[in-house]
C-alpha cells in the first residue's frame, strides 16, 4: 500500500503536494486526514478510515472517560479532504497548528495510512524513540526466531545453526 519517506514543503495557503508515488494509491478526489497519537497527522483513503472508525466506535465505550478521549483525539478532528488536479490537500488550520506544521514536512507511508509530520519533530521523534525502535526490533527478532523453530522445530537449519535471525545493535550503540 503506502510506503517511502518524502520532504515535502507546506506553502502559504496551508497546502501540501503529496508525492506521485502516493497519489497512485490513493482513491481519487478525497482523504481523510484527523490527529494522529504522536504530534504528526494521520492521512486515510476514504475506505480505509471507514474501516478504522467502525473499528474504534465498536471496540470503544462512549461511556467511559479513557474511549472517550481516545474517540475525541482520533474521530472528532477527521477532515475529508479534496486532492485538487496538482494532487495538493489544503490541510485544515486546527489540523496545521496541532502537528506544528510550518514550511518543511515529511510524508511517511505507514502501509495502510500517511503520516504527515513537522520536519523538526520528525527528527526529534526519530532521536527520542532510539530505545523503542531497538527494543521492537529485539522483540521481533524473538518473533519471528520463535515462529521458525515452531515451524522446523529442532532441524538443523533453525536457530544458530542455520543463521540467528534475531537483532543486533550497531557498534556503539547501548
């Protein structure tokens, strides 16, 4: 679905030029765009956040304090958006100040979403999230390790023998 990682510019009127790579997947005409968990914006084709926000309305309680800010962060602030002929969004002001988005942005693909974030805290989240990144992929080292030796069990080709395929950090890093 979506993938690559894009520098992209937000110009005076608060619009952005999504990449080509990414306009070839989207549906034509519309997006949806709302307030991500991190400082960045989250991009849906119009079906896929059809399937997320029955996701979240089914799975959540409007009556609990926790769903409710969950539902509030995520469905409240959903915009559909417009693609115009250049393949631009105008991203809502609220929308704008809540990602800190200025001139310099990047684009994420996420597989099935868009990120859309200030360059700046792109770069600091990247630095900040160091540890997570190791930690996850440690983990899915386990994972995947634990789901070779489940399938080939004791064989000879699982495990040391036939090449470890957990994490390593890089020289240096702790």
């Amino acid at each position: 679905m979506f993938g690559g990682e894009f520098n992209v510019t937000l110009d005076d009127t608060g619009r952005i030029s999504l990449p080509r790579r990414l306009r070839d997947v989207l549906e034509k005409g519309k997006v949806v765009v709302t307030k991500g968990i991190n400082p960045c914006l989250w991009l849906y084709t119009v079906e896929q956040w059809k399937v997320l926000e029955k996701t979240i309305v089914t799975t959540t309680n409007q009556f609990s304090a926790r769903d409710l800010a969950f539902r509030r962060r995520i469905l409240g602030p959903n915009q559909e958006l417009d693609i115009d002929r250049q393949g631009r969004i105008l991203i809502p002001p609220t929308l704008r100040d809540f990602a800190g988005l200025s001139k310099d942005c990047v684009v994420l693909g996420q597989y099935n979403y868009i990120e859309i974030w200030a360059e700046d805290r792109y770069r600091a989240y990247l630095n900040a999230s160091e540890n997570d990144f190791w930690a996850g992929s440690e983990e899915l080292g386990r994972i995947i390790k634990e789901r070779d030796l489940g399938a080939y069990g004791n064989s000879p080709h699982s495990g040391a023998a036939g090449g470890d395929i957990g994490t390593s950090r890089p020289e240096g890093q702790a």
